[in-house]
C-alpha cells in the first residue's frame, strides 16, 4: 500500500470516545438534524450523571457529549453506553458513520428532503462495507436553495426539481439523476471509496485524498451506468439566519451548549438541528420572548447569533488559550456598546479553527486577550491596513 501523510481517523464515538482534556468526548449520529425533544431530555439527564450536564451541538447536526467518565480502558461505563443505546439513535453498526446534513427549513417553493435522508440512512446501515468509513465523512442533501451545499461535504445531492437533481464529488465530478436514483448512487460512489482507501496507509478520510490513479477511478463504474461525469456547478446559498420562518423559529443556541432548561421549553415532537448550531423549533415564532429568556438567540443582531468559539482550553490540549471566557467578554463588550459587530467571528485556540463557520467571518486565532478579537474587528470594520497582523489575528 502506498504510504500517504493523511491523518487518522480520530473523530469519537460511543464505541471510541476521544480522551480529551476535560475528559471523555462522544459524538452522537443525528441525521438529517431530525430528534425529539423526549430524546434530547434522556441525553441531557444523561449528561447530567454521566458528563458535564450540557449537550453541545456540532457544525454538522450532529450532538456531542463531553467530560465524560473514562474507564482505565478508556471506554465509557457500561451504564452510560446502556442508557445512550436505549435512546434509540445509537444503532448497532455504523455507529461512528454519521453524518447526512439535509436542508433543514421547509419550502413550498422546493422539495422536502428529510424523506431521502431516511432512506439513505437506511441504504448505508445495510451496507457492511460502509462501516469503517471515517466519522468525518459527509453526506449532504440541498434542497436546493444551496444553504447545505455551501458547506464542507464529501457526497452531495442537490434537487433541481421535485424528481430531479444533481449528484456530486467533492473532487468535481457531477451526474443529473432522478430524485430516485440519489440514495442508491451516493451509496455506490460512498462504496466506491470505501474500496479506494483500503489501498492507503493510512486510509484516506475524503475522496479529495485519495491518490491521482484512485481519484481517476472513483466514480467510473458509475459512469458504465449513468454516463460520463460532467462539471456542473451547485447552487451555493448562504447559511440559515436565526430568527421566524413563518411559524417556526431559528433558535440560535450560543456555543452550541445546549443546556436543560433550554430543552425543557421546547415542544414535545421533533425539533431539527441545524449544521449552523441552532434549534429549528415548530411553532416557536409565537413565543419568542420566551425562547430568548431561556438563553437562545433569535435576532440575527444579536451578538450570540454572530459570535462562535472553539472549545479552547477546557477541553483541547492543543491549546492554552480560553475561547470560550474570550467569547464571552466580546459578547458583553457587544452589549455594553463597546465594540459593534457586523459580521460573524470565530474565535480559536490554534490554526485547526475547529467550529469554524462557511463564508465570510472574522477569523481571531489564538487570542491572549479579548482586545486582540476587538481589534481584529476594528481593522476589518474600517478596513485598516498594516504592514504586521495583530498577534493571534488570522485571515
């Protein structure tokens, strides 16, 4: 096997949790976004005894559970694996293949995608093959108002019209296809790479990895089927606003730490996860005084609703840097007046930029103090110019 500099796979589970610096890290599959508000109150008691009694949501829909209790085998006790499994979203493979993003807000105006994700969930579970794909391998699914294929993705469909779209690689290439033949095409091109990075050592994570000779074979027994593969472009929108979309609400849920009582008042039934750290909640446009009193952020002025953060030192040696307290005293500067923000920031503790948003946002690495993200802010305000960054502002 050719030997290749792409990392391994450490993206946690519940069958492998991640030892990090505030203890055991587990990520739970959601797919589509789509859960109960009766599931999210089991996690969130479960975190209360078995973790640090927050549910922290991730920039791909799904849920991590952090400071989790290790065993010296640096397993999660039997008793918080027990309780997570009879939640009912734990399945019995393919536990650490997780993530399918689907446009999460209805439209009278396009297609209504969580059904695919249900078969599509369902195609991949079948397939044994698929069981070591890597956690951070991406199915999307766009509606296609281009809000989901905006983001980072391995296998994309994106609806042109009610029974017809687009499917794509994240190495370019693209066929037309019926809505009815998507989930069997990412299946096969998902197995396609599958097979490909057996070859490497180690495996590669993204289709984009894989060697020249490997990336000039995937997706060509497909192409026997449905033709050569052309080059079309996706529509690529921007990402969902907080805020009411008729009669639902955008809840925004500040650094994704979704804590009880932010639960607690959501209706019982599904609710969606978004990949932008947010709560679509049915029916909660008439409410919104509440939702806000809860903690959530609905305006989409709002510092809490421009304002994202990476774990930073509570949780990740790879930093000493505090985003989280960083992310706070910005936001306090936000309301006090002290400083005014017109676009989003992401604050991180190293150049990984974990969490970070898609698109425009201002990018602060590594601050020492909450001043260096305010003069990062200031200089892109006012577009100020000079020779040397502040120190810790990246680009």
């Amino acid at each position: 096997m050719a030997l290749s500099d792409t990392p391994p796979d450490r993206s946690p589970g519940l069958s492998r949790p991640y030892a990090a610096r505030d203890g055991g890290l587990v990520r739970l599959r959601i797919p589509g976004g789509r859960i109960t508000s009766q599931v999210l109150r089991q996690l969130a008691d479960i975190s209360a005894e078995h973790a640090d009694g927050l549910l922290q949501l991730t920039i791909r829909g799904n849920i991590q559970l952090r400071s989790m209790r290790l065993d010296s085998a640096g397993a999660v006790s039997t008793a918080a694996s027990n309780a997570l499994v009879a939640t009912g979203i734990v399945p019995y493979s393919h536990e650490r293949v997780r993530t399918i993003m689907c446009s999460p807000v209805p439209s009278s105006r396009r297609p209504d995608l969580h059904p695919m994700v249900e078969d599509l969930d369902d195609a991949i579970l079948a397939e044994p093959d698929l069981a070591d794909l890597p956690g951070s391998f991406v199915w999307a699914l766009d509606d296609g108002g281009g809000d989901i294929a905006a983001e980072r993705w391995d296998l994309c469909y994106q609806a042109v019209t009610s029974s017809a779209g687009i499917v794509a690689t994240s190495t370019g290439e693209t066929w037309e296809v019926l809505a009815r033949q998507a989930v069997p095409t990412l299946v096969r091109l998902a197995g396609e790479f599958a097979t490909l990075r057996r070859q490497q050592d180690p495996p590669a994570l993204h289709p984009y990895q894989l060697g020249f000779r490997q990336q000039s074979r995937f997706g060509a027994r497909l192409s026997i089927e449905l033709g050569a593969a052309g080059s079309r472009t996706l529509h690529r929108g921007s990402r969902l606003r907080v805020g009411p979309v008729g009669d639902d609400l955008v809840a925004g849920v500040p650094l994704g730490l979704l804590t009880p009582e932010m639960i607690d008042l959501l209706p019982r039934g599904p609710v969606t996860l978004t990949p932008w750290r947010q709560v679509l909640v049915p029916g909660g446009a008439y409410d919104t005084a509440a939702y806000r009193a809860a903690g959530y952020a609905i305006d989409p002025a709002e510092p809490w609703a421009r304002v994202t953060a990476c774990t930073g030192a509570m949780g990740c040696v790879r930093t000493e840097v505090d985003t989280i307290a960083t992310a706070e005293r910005l936001v306090d500067a936000v309301t006090n007046g002290e400083v005014v923000l017109s676009e989003d920031v992401h604050i991180s503790g190293c150049e990984n930029r974990c969490g970070a948003p898609r698109g425009e946002y201002v990018d602060v690495v590594n601050p020492r103090h909450v001043v260096v993200a305010i003069d990062a802010i200031e200089e892109r305000r006012y577009g100020m110019q000079s020779d040397e960054k502040s120190p810790g502002v990246g680009r």
